[in-house]
C-alpha cells in the first residue's frame, strides 16, 4: 500500500479515475461540453491553488491551517487595489498581492521557528489574524477585477489561426493553473531549494547533519505557501471579479487532496501533480452531484464526508508509517 | 539566548503562574474593569455586572469544551456548531414534538458530532484540531438540509430555556442555576476523577500513560463524546438567551471559547490547566469585549487581537516552561 | 623525522548537560596515516565526544582542532568545511529521496561517489534508487562512499560495520585501512574487537567522560583495554544477603523461548523464577531494548514465546502485561513521568488506569497507597509541586514507586540506576532484593556493570541480539561481563 502511494501509480491512478469521471459526467449530461469543462475549472482554480501551496509545507513537513484565511487577504486586497484602476496599475496590484502572499507565509514560517511554537497552533493563531486582517481591508464582498485578469481563467483557450473547435475544449484556468505552477514549483522542485524542502520534511536531524539549515528552508516553505495562496485569492477575485473576505472551504478540501494526491501527512514523500489531480477528482464528484440533481447541501455532505474519510484514512497511513 | 536581566522576572512569573495560576488571571480582571471605569464610568452597575455574567456563561460552557479537550493536547473546533445544531433542532422540532422530544433529540445529535469526533481521533488518530473542523463542516452541511426539511414549521422556543437564558433572580441570571452545578462537576471531576486524572495524565505524557495501562483510545473516545454533549448544552442554553433560531448562532463563540481557556492558563499541549482559569478567562473576554465595542474596534481587529493573544500566550508558555 | 602534527586534535572537552557532567577531559590526537579507535564503556561519554567533534554539539571548555586550526564551527555543516567528515552511526541519509538527490544535498562529487561505491562492493546501486528502499548495509555503504568522495582529511566511523555481512565487512575495513595508508586520518568506533586489531593503529579509551588512556594495537591488549574501560577494580560494595537457590525449584515466572522482533532482537531465551533477580548485560544497541518492550506489552514480537507462570501470552498493549503482573520501568524516565503533574498523581497512575476506576477517586486509599510507597522508598516529596522539579534520584524512586503501590509480581527494570547518586543507587539495590524476597521476579538490565554483583543472582548476556553467556552472579566479575559482552567467550549458544 505505502509502496502504491509513493510511486508514480497513485498519480497515474487519479488521472484515470479522473478520465473516468469525466466520462461518466458526460453519460450523466450528455450535453457536457466547453462550457461544462470551464466551469469545472474556474471552481477547481482555488482549491488548486491552496492545494499546491498546501502541499509544499505538507512535504516540508508542516502545516498551514491559514491558507484559506491568507487566501482571503489577498483577494480582498486585490480587489480594493484593482477597483477603477486603469490596465497599467493592475499590474502592480497583482505583483503586490503576490508579495504579500509571500509575507504573509514567511511571516507564518518565522513565527514558528521563532516562537518554537508547534506550526499547527501557529497556524491556526494566523489563521484568525488573516481573517482579521482581510476583514479590516474589507468588511464586505466588494471591490473590482481588471478585466484582462479575468480574461486569463475565464473561458475556453483560443488561439489565432486555430478554430476554435480544437481549443474551446481546454479552459483557460487549466492553462493557468499549469503556467502558474511550471513558473513557480518547477525551479524550486529542480533546485537545490526543492530537494531540501523534502529534506527537512523527510528526516530533519538527517537533513541537519547533510548540512540543510532547517530554520530557513522551514520558514521558505512557509513564504511559498503563502506564495500559492495570494494566488488563490486572485483567482477567486479573478472568476468572481470582487473581492471576499470571508475565507472559503479551502483549508480541509486542500488538506483532504493534499492526503488524496499521495502526499504523506508528516512529511517527506508526494508531488504536485497528484494534489492537483484530486482536486480536479473532488470537484468533478461534486459537479456530478449537482448533474444528478442530488440538493447542493447534500452535495456538500457527501464531499465533506469523503475529505474526512480520505484524511482519517491518510492520517491511519502515516501512524503505520511511523512504525514501521 | 536573553540577558540575565530579563531572565529573572520572567523565571519569577513563570513560577507565580504555575504556582498560584488563578491569580495574575483576577488581578487582569480587574486591572481591564479598571480601564473600562476610566473610559466611560457610568457604565459600570449591578445590571452591567449581571449583564456581563449572563454574556459570559454560554462562552465559559463552551470554553469547557476546549479546556477539557486541551488537557489532553487536543481541541474541539466543532463545539460552535455542535452547540448550533442543538439550538436549531430544539427550536424546529419543538413546534412538532413538544420541548422534551426536541431537546432529547438536539443532544442526541450533539453527542453524534462528539462521538464522530473520538472516533477519528482516537483509532484513526487524525489531528483532534483538522478533524474537529471536518466534522464541523459536515454538521453544518447536515444543518443546511435539515432546515429545508422543517423551512415552514416555525420556530419554538422551550419555556425553561428561555426562563434559563433571559430571566433574572435577586439581580442574578437564572443561567447561573445550570452554570453552578456543572461548574462544580467539571471543577470536582478534573481533581476528583479518574477520568480527570486521565485527561492530565495524557496530555502530559501520552507514552507515559500507555505504559502504566491506559487505553487511550477509551479516554479519547469519552471526552470528544462529553465535549460534543457539553456543546449541545451550550447551544440550548444559548438559544433561551437569543431566542433566535439562525445556522450562525454559536459561531460568534467559536474562536473566544479556545481564547477564553488559553488565557485561562490551560495549556494547548496538555497537562497543564484547568477549568477555574477558563472561567475567568471567559469574563476577561467579556470584560474586553464591552471595551472593544466602547473603542468601536471593528471584527476585524477582534479577531486579530484573539489570534494573537492566542499564539502570544502559548509562546510565553514554552518560554516559561522551558525554563521552569 | 619527527613526528607529523595531528591533523585532529581535540584537548581538554568538556561538556554539561543540566546537572550531569557528561565530558570532564576528553583528548584525541589523530596523526595523518593513523587509524585510532575511540573506546569506552556504556555512558563514558562517547557519543557526546562525537557529536563534539563533528560540529553537532558546542563543547563547554576545551578546543578541538582540524589541521591545526580551531574548529569554531558548531554546525555539521562548518565541521566538514574544515575537513572532518563523519559516518554517523544511525544513517544520516534522508529516507524519501534518491541516492542521486542525497548526493546533490551535500555536494558530493557523483564520479568519485560512484568510484567508492564500487570499491566497497555495491556496483549495481542504482543512483535513482530510493533511501529507504535500500537495505541497512548498502545505507551504510552509501554513507561511507558519500564520506569518502569529498576526500575529506579526517574520517570519523561510528559503528560503520554493525550491519553489514561479512563480507562487505572486509572490503569497508580495507579501503578504511587504505584511507590512513594515503595520509589521511580516521578515527574509528567500533565493539568488535577484531575489526581493531586488524585497522587500528591505536586506541583511545575514554571512561566516565575523561581520556584514561592511549595505547598501541598490539596481540592480547584486549585485557589492557577492558581494564582501562573499567578503571580501577571496584571492590564490591554492600551486597545484601541473595536467595540462595531456595527458589530455584519452582516453575519460572517468566519463560522466554526464541524472542525475535524482526529488528536488533533475534533469539532470546530466558527463565526468570520466583524471588530471582536476573541481570541482563549487553553494550548498547543489542537488542536489549526490544526484549523490555516487548515483555512489557509496548512492541509484538515476530517471533517466539513468551509465558507467565506456565501460561503463554501474547501482550497487544501494556495493560495486558500489566494485568499478567509485568511492569516495566523503562530507561528513559521522561518516558515514564507526567512531568508536570505530582508525585501523588503520578504514582497513582496505573491505580486510575482502567475504565471501572473512571469515577471518583477513593482519596483516602489513595493517599495511604501512594503514601506507604513514598514512605517505603524514601522519596524527598518536600518539593510538593511537579515531579520535574525533583532530583534525577527522586524522579526515579517515583517510576518504581508506583508499581509498588500497584503491586509488584514481576518487576522489568531497564538500567534504573542510571545517572542517579550512589545513595539513590544502594537504596534501588536494597529494596529489589526486599521485593524479590518477598517473591516478586526481577529482570535488571543494567550499562553498569558492577551492579550485577550488587543487585543480581544471575546474568544472561546478550550480543548481536542472541543471549551469549549466562553468568552466575558470584562468577560476575566486571572483565568478565565485559568480555562476554563484546562476545569475547567461546561459549555462545547457551540456553539461561
């Protein structure tokens, strides 16, 4: 079993089941098409993203229960700085969204390595404090979006010269999601930066004695994570256009794809890949649900209950884990 | 690390906190009535004094669940909406089934969400922290379906709640007359009972406990189950105080219930506390919460000033007892 | 020619953890060409010695220096810089990534790497392969390689060769033996004594934290050796009157049959009577560990039996040991103690443990429980607040207090005299010969070994996780004990 999560098959399982799914949405609506797939990953977007950055301070070995809070600064902020601004200050907007998100997980990551405080009670301090902070920025759902931005995750792919029958199919939020991540955990995954986060996440005294200062590349693993959840924030101001203040489902759906992805809780084992492909699973259940007409709320339940099962089932692997 | 200078005061507080716990905790008390005297002196009364009691008692019930679960190093982030699902369902089914049937079944409920709890804590030992907040999720998703079902019951609110958590003798809440005895319960049991001592024991040194024969798991699945009852008890309590059956009604208790027993002294590691010092701490946070409305400090802020007093208190904890 | 200066000498370490003094005087001169072993008895201080030396660990007093300069650093990191690399003795490889990204880690030179990988016998390890999926001796091999491929000036081995077979054995001692040959020094750790006498130039033995000696590797310094490990010869303090064979008829209490835990533990046989002390003597790292947990319901055995007065068993947590009568008082006593909690509730404790005794406390048995066991061990309550702040002493005459307020049938005691004052010690001695008199079975694993002759009817030895030896305690001489621990006697095999 912990051989299977490991490797490269569990990956390789989720995106069939995924197919699958895909398929069986179809049989469901036979109807489903660009739009449905749009739609899909405008939703998926979000949780993609915090389940990213989740997943990086998961294999470095910690946890950051304010990824849905610091989620919500950024949207927030997002939306206050881009409201009535003109194409050309947008652009800063979003750079200094994306440093805030950097911030604010560095300051998380600085807080436990200072403090010596353990990253789960940390976290879940910050977790009100962003909370607290993005409702200062914002005390309601408010603000604006530039329009470009919106225009990167909302719609189907087109491409001059190709009809748009061959691109319409591939929503513009996968791209995103695919160039944002190539951009940003690519260079760190083949840097040294990368395999010192396994390290530490892996054996931390280990780590220690092959020369991996701890401390820092703790508190790096934070600043990314924080990294991936401004973006998260974006793409929730980008796909609704204000911003929200009020912190999403994110935090147990991410932490719930983090175990589904193959990512052991503890530290030290999993990829990226396989976290994105179970929030795309996640989600394509619940959008089947709605097809099938079950009520949103019962969706809810159901999805709910399937992140607690597949935590408590990641959570039994980890202890055997430890033991063995 | 620090200078000699500080490590001396610091040394000496950590003893006086250890030692005599309760008392930094009134002299705080009533150093913060003493501000609130200087900021507007007409608003301290008898009826303010009462006043303060009655907000304070739902926090301090509530708070019982963080502080019990917090001995053992765990946390109950469900109680807010345990003690809500036992407030709506009361207030719905009252109307159908009469008062008693409706409480019967709101804490049946209560204990269900507690129960869900120690089973995932205890065999598949998740995180008490995520998996209290799942199973929050999923009761809340119940709630939603259910209050679709009873949509156009109405709502009734029991005669004795209501006397409960409105009505005044001699001055005094009549809260105070299920408060005292249960109190008294939850004071006699953490000193009094082997459970109580398991719960210090655990949270202490949980290898330790194992190792003279105790099945922690036993321990674990009782004291979420208690704390889920507990909740519901709360939610009753406070519905007879708002008189308003919503689907956010406890959840403005959720974070200053854990505040109330980190301020109390209780140690979110476990072992240490007890609560005496939650009590007080939930008047503090009472206290304060009168002060922030008279500053008109905005939620925001309150939530920030929670996260931090939170993460700072815990910090000088290990300080203290690195020390010790 | 004179002779070349120390590519490592360290002068004068001493070390302080809280109120033990773990180094008083440690010294090792290393010369370039010099393979010297550093040796010493269970709790001399040579762990702390290493960690001081490789940088892991900042020393109180005294220097260290590599190639002449002061090794300030105190980070593995600077150690290496300086030109000190060492193969620690638990793998300090990280189990999640590859060979190829553990190279990458530490800057290791992938050529050379793959170069000593041959060399030491493992040709065929794939760079992509998984640390944790290799087996412990090509670990061992990877890390020696890892070492040997930045060309480092001095090699420090701890225990490199207990996992390996044989024959890998010889190719590592080899290239070890190569290694000084080219000008380089090594320090080298082991407890086979044969490995020794084939590499090293010298010894360097420490006891009770200080250097006592350093001799050259000559045929039969075995003997020399042990003494110096042992210091003077202790004269064997006040032993209490033994049963004298009266129990020795009975049915044992405890039988062990071919105890395996799939780990350290391989095959333990063992009789443990009624009113018998029975000392178990092993170096560290033996499988001594497994055997107590394993009685003691923390851990499963693989294989083998185990049974209490005639009765198999077969512990799935500790309160089955508990309730067939064996207790364990483990080594660590932070393991045992709530430490923030008081004498009373922590002696209390296994008198709380089951779900009939959740309700209210008797306070009156309670108090008169814990109170005789207070009162029968001494034990300084004057700090009424929580056991941390009591002495190492007093914190252990709680962990065995309370199962004598329990009620003692069969006692596992796992070195519990460790670190503690003499005083504390006698009294420990006193009062299990009290308890085995009064017929309770006891098993006493002990690092010191002169406590075998002051406490213990018999010993078994164990060695490579197999009891080698059993020794009667009149016979229990300390070089004795000590040579068969290193597995020096010829008389392996033998049932207790």
């Amino acid at each position: 079993m912990m051989r299977l999560i490991g490797g490269n098959g569990w990956t390789i399982g989720l995106a069939v089941l995924l197919a699958l799914l895909l398929v069986a949405t179809k049989a469901i609506q036979p109807d489903f098409g660009p739009s449905g797939l749009d739609n899909l990953a405008r939703s998926a977007l979000p949780f993609a993203l915090a389940t990213v950055g989740m997943a990086i301070v998961v294999i470095a070995g910690g946890i950051d229960l304010s990824v849905a809070a610091m989620m919500a600064v950024a949207s927030v902020t997002a939306a206050v700085l881009m409201d009535g601004a003109s194409d050309g200050q947008a652009v800063f907007a979003v750079l200094a969204v994306l440093l805030l998100g950097l911030g604010m997980g560095a300051l998380n990551g600085a807080l436990i390595v200072v403090t010596r405080v353990p990253d789960i009670v940390v976290t879940l301090a910050m977790l009100f404090v962003w909370q607290g902070v993005a409702l200062l920025i914002l005390n309601a759902p408010g603000g604006g979006a530039a329009p470009w931005l919106r225009a990167l995750a909302v719609g189907g792919v087109t491409l001059p010269g190709v009809p748009p029958a061959f691109t319409e199919w591939l929503p513009r939020g996968v791209v995103f999601l695919a160039v944002v991540v190539a951009a940003v955990w690519l260079p760190i995954r083949r840097s040294k930066l990368g395999l010192r986060f396994y390290a530490i996440g892996s054996d931390p005294q280990a780590a220690f004695r092959s020369g991996v200062s701890v401390g820092p590349t703790r508190i790096a693993a934070y600043a990314v994570c924080g990294l991936f959840a401004a973006l998260g924030g974006l793409s929730v101001t980008m796909a609704t256009g204000i911003g929200e203040p009020i912190p999403g489902p994110y935090l147990l759906a991410s932490v719930a794809a983090v175990v589904l992805g193959g990512v052991v809780l503890g530290g030290g084992r999993g990829g990226i890949l396989g976290p994105i492909l179970a929030v795309f699973v996640l989600r394509t259940v619940r959008m089947d649900l709605t097809l099938l007409s079950v009520d949103p709320n019962v969706a809810a339940i159901v999805e709910g209950t399937i992140m607690v099962a597949v935590v408590m089932f990641g959570a039994v692997l980890a202890t055997r884990g430890r033991r063995g | 690390m620090t200078s000699a200078t500080t490590d001396a005061p610091l040394a000496r507080l950590g003893r006086l906190m250890v030692d005599n716990p309760l008392l930094p905790l009134v002299v705080l008390l009533f150093a913060l009535i003493g501000v609130l005297a200087l900021l507007n002196p007409a608003i301290l009364s008898m009826f303010w004094a009462s006043n303060t009691l009655k907000i304070a008692i739902p926090l301090a019930m509530l708070a019982a669940c963080q502080t019990l679960t917090m001995l053992t190093g765990g946390i109950d982030l469900s109680a807010g909406t345990a003690a809500t699902v036992a407030a709506y369902v009361t207030a719905t089914a009252t109307p159908l089934i009469g008062a008693p049937g409706a409480i019967g079944i709101a804490m049946t409920c209560a204990l269900a969400i507690g129960m869900v709890n120690g089973v995932g804590v205890a065999f598949a030992r998740v995180h008490p922290l995520i998996m209290t907040l799942g199973t929050g999720l999923i009761a809340t998703g119940c709630l939603l379906v259910y209050q679709r079902s009873v949509i156009s019951t109405g709502t009734e609110y029991p005669a004795l709640l209501v006397w409960l958590g409105t009505g005044r003798t001699l001055g005094l809440p009549n809260g105070l007359a299920l408060f005292i005895p249960f109190a008294i319960l939850i004071l006699w049991a953490q000193r009094r009972s082997g459970f109580g001592r398991l719960l210090y024991a655990i949270g202490s040194n949980e290898a330790a406990a194992r190792l003279s024969g105790v099945r922690v798991w036993q321990v674990h699945l009782a004291l979420y189950s208690l704390s889920g009852v507990i909740a519901g008890l709360t939610g009753l309590l406070y519905l007879g105080m708002v008189k308003t059956a919503s689907l956010s009604l406890a959840l403005p208790l959720d974070l200053p219930s854990v505040a109330a027993a980190v301020i109390g002294g209780t140690s979110i590691f476990g072992g240490r506390g007890g609560y005496g010092g939650t009590i007080l701490g939930a008047l503090i946070l009472t206290v304060l919460a009168t002060m922030l409305t008279l500053l008109q400090m905005p939620e925001g802020g309150r939530r920030i000033l929670y996260g931090a007093i939170i993460l700072a208190v815990t910090a000088l904890y290990i300080r203290l007892t690195d020390r010790g | 020619m004179s002779p070349p200066a120390a590519l490592l000498d360290a002068t004068g370490v001493a070390k302080r953890f809280g109120a033990v003094l773990a180094l008083r005087d440690a010294s090792l001169q290393v010369a370039p060409g010099q393979v010297v072993a550093l040796m010493g008895a269970n709790g001399a201080g040579k762990s702390t010695f290493v960690k001081i030396l490789t940088g892991a660990l900042k020393p109180d007093a005294g220097h260290v220096r590599i190639k002449g300069q002061d090794s300030t650093v105190a980070s593995p990191a600077g150690a290496r810089r300086s030109g000190l690399v060492p193969v620690y003795q638990e793998p300090s490889l990280i189990p999640d990534l590859s060979v190829a990204d553990n190279l990458r880690l530490g800057d290791t030179p992938v050529d050379r790497f793959r170069h000593w990988v041959g060399a030491l016998g493992l040709p065929g390890l794939r760079q992509d392969a998984l640390i944790r999926t290799l087996p412990l001796a090509s670990l061992r091999i990877v890390d020696l390689a890892r070492a040997l491929a930045v060309e480092p000036d001095v090699l420090l081995l701890d225990e490199l060769t207990a996992a390996l077979p044989t024959d890998l054995v010889e190719r590592v001692l080899s290239v070890v033996r190569a290694q000084a040959d080219a000008g380089r020094a090594v320090i080298y750790i082991s407890h086979r004594f044969t490995e020794i006498a084939a590499i090293c130039d010298r010894a360097t033995v420490l006891r009770d934290g200080q250097t006592v000696g350093d001799v050259a590797i000559a045929p039969g310094i075995e003997d020399t050796i042990v003494e110096m490990m042992l210091g003077a010869p202790v004269t064997v303090a006040a032993r209490s009157a033994r049963a004298t064979g009266a129990a020795a008829s009975d049915a044992p209490r405890l039988r062990v049959r071919g105890l395996a835990t799939g780990t350290r533990l391989t095959d333990v046989s063992l009789d443990l009577r009624q009113g018998e002390v029975l000392g178990v003597v092993a170096l560290e790292g033996q499988g001594q560990d497994e055997l107590f947990d394993v009685l003691a319901g923390n851990r499963r055995a693989t294989a083998g039996t185990v049974e209490v007065n005639g009765k198999p068993v077969a512990f799935r947590h500790p309160a089955d040991a508990i309730a067939a009568g064996l207790t364990l008082v483990p080594g660590d006593r932070a393991h045992a103690l709530l430490m923030q909690r008081s004498v009373r509730e922590n002696i209390a404790l296994p008198l709380l443990a089951r779900l009939g005794t959740w309700g209210a406390i008797p306070i009156g048995a309670e108090r008169s429980r814990v109170g005789a066991a207070i009162e029968r061990l001494q034990i300084d309550t004057r700090a009424q607040g929580e056991v941390r702040r009591l002495s190492g002493g007093n914190q252990q005459k709680v962990t065995i207090a309370r199962w004598i307020a329990k009620g003692v049938q069969t006692l596992l005691l796992f070195d519990p005299t460790r670190g503690i004052d003499i005083r504390t010690k006698q009294q420990i001695y006193v009062l299990v010969r009290e308890l085995a008199d009064q017929g309770a079975a006891v098993l006493f694993y002990t690092s010191e070994l002169a406590e075998v002759r002051m406490a213990c009817d018999r010993a078994v030895v164990i060695f490579g996780g197999r009891v080698v030896d059993v020794i009667d305690a009149a016979d229990a001489d300390e070089p004795t004990l000590l040579r068969a621990a290193y597995g020096l006697t010829a008389t392996a095999g033998v049932p207790a």
